[in-house]
C-alpha cells in the first residue's frame, strides 16, 4: 500500500527467498525509503539502477 500510495510502477515477489522487488522512478523509491524506515520493518532495503544493457560479450 505504500509504495502504491507514491506511485510506484510495480511490485513483485523475486526469486526463492522473501524479495520484494519494487520498481520506480528515484523520488518515488526515496520517499518509499523513507517511509518504510518510519516502518521499522525487519528487512533490509537496497535502491538499485536498472542495468539496461545486460551482459556484453567483448572480442579482442
């Protein structure tokens, strides 16, 4: 609910353990940051750039 209330693009579970990934522009990831802090939620919380090239194979 609060990282919709922002306007976050989404939110998914990711992968086999507990993730909750979330995707948003940086203001709307800060200000999520910073209310899930007022949270004191048990988990940590890591603001990610999205890598938009992906791997990359380079030839000599």
């Amino acid at each position: 609910k609060t990282a919709h209330k922002l306007g976050i693009y989404g939110t998914y579970l990711s992968g086999a353990g507990p993730t909750v990934a979330t995707l948003g522009d940086q203001a709307s990831l800060t200000q999520l940051r910073i209310e899930l802090e007022q949270q004191n939620l048990n988990g940590s919380l890591r603001l990610l750039r999205i890598d938009t090239e992906g791997a990359t194979v380079r030839g000599e």
